[in-house]
C-alpha cells in the first residue's frame, strides 16, 4: 500500500508534493520519487531508495525542478524489490509519460509478454511499469491521454490508485482509482490527487472521494471526472470535518505515544450522543435498523484483519454474554476465500479502522454478493468500506497515523460492547444493567488517563523486557483477545516474538517455553476468573518464568506471584478491555523506543493494506 499525490495549480509543485508524501509516509516508506513537467515542459523524474528524507536530501537544485504540475510516491514494495529502478514514477519508452500506482496488477505478466513483443523495453520488475508503457500505446493512437489511460485500464485486473502526467499534454494530470482509494482536492484555482486526505488537507478541505471506474482529468482551471466508458459523472464535493493539528505529533516523540495518549478523548468521542440515559440503552443510529430489525437479529458475523479482528473477538465475547446473540468472528482473508455460509437474518459486521483494507473489503462483497447485509465499523469518513456498506458505525477516533493500531483499536471495542447493550436491551438485558453499563462507560476516560498518570512506572518495567527474544500474553475471557492484542503490538513494533494464548491453555503445549529467560504478561484483574488464573500464574512460576501482572488497583495477593505488577482501576468485567490494553500498549511502545526502533514506521508493515 502506496501513497500517491498530484498537484496542479500556481504554486511551485515540488515541495507540495514533496511534504504530501511525507504525510502519507506510514503507508509506505521503502523508497520514493516524484515527476513534475517543469517550465520548460520537460518531463523531470527523480527517485531514491529508502525514506523520503532520502529524496528530499538529493532533491536536484530547485531551479532545476521547477514547474506548477506534478506527481509524487512513496512506496510499499509488492511487486519488485525495494531499488531505485522499482521506485516510483515509472515512464514508458519515449520517457514523456509517467505514472504512480497504489495497487496490485495482477495480470502484468501477460501485458508483460505483450508489450515486449511489440518492442516495448520494460526496465523494473514491477507490476506498475506495464501500465504506463500501456498508456503510451494508446496515447500514440488516441493522442489523448484521458482516452489512452481509459483503454489501457480496460487491459487491467487488479486494484489501482493512479496519476499520470505526460510532457506531451503538459497542462493535465489523470488520475484514476479501483479498489485503492483516490481523493480528488478542490483548492482556490488549484487542485489535488491523493490516497489520503492527510495529504492535502494543509491546502483544502473540499474533497471528492473517487469511486471505482471513475477517472478525473484534471487541467490548471476545470476537471471532468467521468467512467472507463467516457461517462460523464456529476460528483458530490464532500468537506472534511479534521485539521492538520490531529495529524501533528505535538509535543509527542511519536503519533504511536501522542494516540496512545489520546485514548481518553477518543473513548469519549466514540459514546458520545449515543448514549441514552432514559431508555438506559444506547442508540446507533448509522446503522438503519428498526427496533423490529435489531430484535430479529439471530446472529451476527463480524469480519475484519489484524487488531481490528482482536476488536472483533473482544465484540464476540461482550455480545454474546450480555446479548445472548452468537456470534462468529472472522479473519477477512480467510472469509473471501472460504464460501463461507450467511444464513438470513445475519447482518455482517466489517471492522476497518482505515476502510480500505483490501482483505476486508473483498469480504464485504462476499458476504452482499451471498444477500446478507453489510455494516461497516470504521474510523475513515468517505472511506470504500463505509461507502460500500448497507449502514454502519463511525469511531470517530481521529486520525490515526502510527501504523501500530491503539486508539482506533479502544474506540472499536467501545462501539461494540455499545452494540451489545442495544442488542441486549432489545432483548431481556435489565435497564439496572444498562443504567450501570452508562454510568460506567462515562468514567472509563478518567480511568484511562489514571493508568496513563504511570506511565513512567510503565517505562520501568518495559527495561526488562528489552533484551528479550520471546515473550508470552496470557488473559481469560474477554481478556483474551487483549493478550493477542498486547503481543501483536510488541511483535509488529518491537519485532520481540511474541504470542497471546488463553492462560489455561498454557498446559497444553506453551508451557514448554517457560523458563528464566521468558517474559509473560498477565492479565489478571480481579474478576469471576481470578482464582483461576493465579493458579495458572504459579505454573508459570514454578517454571521460573518471569511475571509481569496487569492486576486491579488494590490486589496485594498478586505480587507474590509477580516480578512486575502494573495497577488498572477497577470497572465491570464488559469494559475491562477498555483498561487492560492501555499498559499493553505503553509496555510495546517503550520497548521499541528504547530499542531505537522507528516506532511509527515499523520495517515491512503500512497503515492500511490495500493490497491482499
Ligand atoms: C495493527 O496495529 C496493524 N496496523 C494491523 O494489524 C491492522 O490492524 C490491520 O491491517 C487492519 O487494518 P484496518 O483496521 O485499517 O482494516
């Protein structure tokens, strides 16, 4: 998953395009490049291997690369290793057209055959290159590009995000999407392509979300978006309801540590207005279900990747305890791929904090193209998922830049187990239940900022694990899926392997990795299963495993089995999660800080994959 930006306007180009891939850097960053036309109507290229910081430090004299039209690129690798040659822009044989993609190709290899057979010299081993020597052949017959990029789509399978600009139509950027976003941006006698809003949003808040098929033709005074067939499409200019400020780091080292720290805010965002004190239930009114059509639910599916599917598991067990509605939670990639059964009545549910989630949102189709009913739970407004979807809940957390998912991931949960209530009061959940339910949820943001108040503590503690090669995240029900949640954050940041199980399960096999050198994290708040997991704490023990216990302020009994204990507030056992994550967090994030690791752009991984 790449991120592309354009820019047609007065303006000199280079460093708006420049500091707009900067800002989509978390989607990629293995190496870079842009093309502007510059004032002579040349077509200039330039392209580097690693961070964009890389491109800025060899940037020609900007003199040399001046013009008010351009493209840019940073990159995730799919097709084609991380080298200067695979870089993005890519530029057919005569060197005039040039072309960035966020997707996949998939049927490059036969345009490949083709193309060269016809004598086309293909430099890179990447999927992307086919399509621009693909457009130079039709532009050599139409000399339109607008017409030439729609024939040479029409050869296309995959997904695609693309700009192109030629140094033979010097005035025109064309863009295009299909299955990886494409943001068209109206600024004051200037306009924007881009992946992401972040991009663009220091010049404007007038957006249209591009959907696919559709293709804008951009020149320095109009646009015309139209389909492949040359339709013309009359699209609705959207506002973003953000600033910049949300994707600034603050006085923050990290965007990991500023959302980690955003938690209380952002909890509170997610409730917010939904809550309804007299009926002590709640109300998700995106979801356009009548109380009829909550009440008929029999069962629910939820699908998502990643942590949003640590989200998911987390909603399974709230559901069902407190709904008494099953639940199944799916692995989106798995799901697309499985035939899976939707039987009636079984609204399917899609988490994605970015919505763009390739995996996910081919899971989406399955599941309408199987007659079911899909609802998106997404913090990305005007995202495909939350645009492809029958209803749905945004999470309203902001935007999150760190690629290591913590906010988006608290104001999932808080949404579904609000899902629960609803779906619980619809049935024979108890108004006492609810009224305490509110009551509780209101103070989990004061909760959240208590465990917050430790983080120093928590930074101590993180020492001990930075030397570690493994570690091991044990929790029982719904604390579980926080295990999971806890170790893919140390893996993905810290590159510690790490792994969550359900504690008693230890004895069937895990147990065996238990020594002196073993860090395992507990979570073992003071609940109905307490007892249960002190005794799967002193298996631990007893095999000089080294202990570190997320335990409810006040427990004294846990320190004898523990090196490390870290306190949460107490609050009900169905928004425990909501606590239990938040020293997960910090512990993964200072040992990766303290490990010297690039925290918010850890090696091989992007913020949203829009590729599968
Ligand atoms: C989480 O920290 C990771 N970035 C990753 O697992 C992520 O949750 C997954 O890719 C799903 O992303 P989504 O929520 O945007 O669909």
């Amino acid at each position: 998953m790449c991120g592309i930006v354009g820019y047609i306007g007065h303006r000199k180009v280079t460093p708006i395009i420049v500091e707009g891939i900067k800002r989509l850097e978390y989607r990629g960053y293995d190496s870079s490049g842009l093309a502007i036309i510059d004032k002579n109507g040349e077509l200039k290229i330039h392209k580097k291997l690693g961070k964009i910081i890389e491109l800025e430090r060899t940037l020609p004299a900007p003199s040399e690369l001046e013009g008010t039209l351009g493209i840019a690129h940073t990159r995730w690798a799919t097709h084609g290793k991380p080298t200067e040659v695979n870089a993005h822009p890519h530029t057919c044989c005569h060197g005039k057209i040039a072309v960035v993609h966020n997707g996949i190709i998939e049927n490059y290899r036969n345009l490949r055959k083709k193309l060269e057979s016809e004598n086309h010299t293909i430099k890179s081993e990447t999927d992307t290159e086919i399509l621009v020597h693909l457009i130079e052949h039709f532009e050599h017959e139409t000399k339109d590009l607008t017409a030439a990029v729609q024939q040479a789509l029409k050869l296309v399978e995959g997904t695609y995000g693309i700009a192109v600009i030629s140094s033979d139509h010097p005035r025109k950027i064309v863009a295009a999407r299909k299955g990886s976003p494409l943001i068209f941006g109206i600024g004051r006698d200037e306009f924007f392509v881009t992946s992401d809003v972040s991009a663009i949003i220091i010049h404007t808040k007038r957006v249209i979300y591009l959907k696919d098929d559709e293709i804008v033709t951009i020149e320095p005074d109009h646009f015309e978006i139209t389909t492949l067939d040359n339709k013309v499409v009359k699209a609705k200019i959207s506002e973003v309801d953000w600033d910049v400020s949300s994707i600034e780091k603050g006085e923050f080292k990290h965007f990991m540590l500023k959302e980690i720290f955003e938690q209380p805010v952002s909890v509170e965002n997610a409730f917010r207005g939904r809550l309804v004190s007299e009926l002590s239930s709640v109300r998700l009114g995106g979801l356009n279900m009548t109380g009829e059509e909550l009440r008929s639910i029999e069962r629910l599916q939820i699908v998502a990747c990643g942590t949003s599917w640590h989200a998911a598991l987390i909603g399974k067990y709230i559901i069902e305890n407190i709904a008494r509605v099953p639940v199944e939670v799916e692995y989106a990639s798995e799901y697309r791929y499985r035939n899976p059964i939707v039987p009636p009545h079984t609204p399917v549910f899609f988490i994605s904090q970015s919505g763009e989630t390739a995996d996910t949102l081919a899971a989406l189709y399955k599941a309408k193209a199987k007659g079911a009913l899909a609802y998106g739970i997404t913090n990305t407004i005007g995202s495909t998922i939350a645009r492809e979807s029958d209803g749905g809940v945004y999470i309203h957390a902001g935007a999150e830049i760190g690629v290591a998912s913590t906010k988006a991931f608290t104001s999932q949960v808080t949404i579904l187990t609000l899902l629960a209530v609803l779906l619980g009061r619809m049935r024979n959940l108890a108004p006492t239940f609810g009224a305490a339910f509110i009551k509780e949820l209101q103070k989990i943001p004061q909760k959240i900022q208590q465990i917050l108040d430790d983080n120093d503590k928590i930074l101590e503690i993180a020492k001990t694990l930075v030397a570690s090669k493994n570690a091991l995240y044990l929790g029982r029900g719904v604390n579980f899926p926080v295990a999971l949640e806890g170790a893919l954050k140390l893996k993905e940041i810290s590159y510690i392997h790490a792994e969550g199980y359900p504690a008693a399960e230890m004895k069937h096999g895990p147990i065996a990795l238990i020594d002196e050198n073993m860090p395992v994290v507990a979570i073992a708040p003071d609940d109905v299963i307490y007892d249960k997991i002190i005794s799967n704490l002193q298996e631990v023990k007893a095999r000089n495993g080294r202990i570190i216990s997320i335990a409810t302020e006040g427990d004294k009994r846990i320190i004898e089995h523990s090196e490390n204990v870290i306190y949460i507030p107490k609050t009900m056992q169905t928004l425990q999660p909501l606590l239990s994550v938040i020293p997960l967090q910090l512990l993964a994030y200072h040992v990766a800080n303290l490990r010297g690791l690039d925290v918010d752009q850890p090696r091989n991984l992007a913020k949203s994959v829009t590729v599968e």
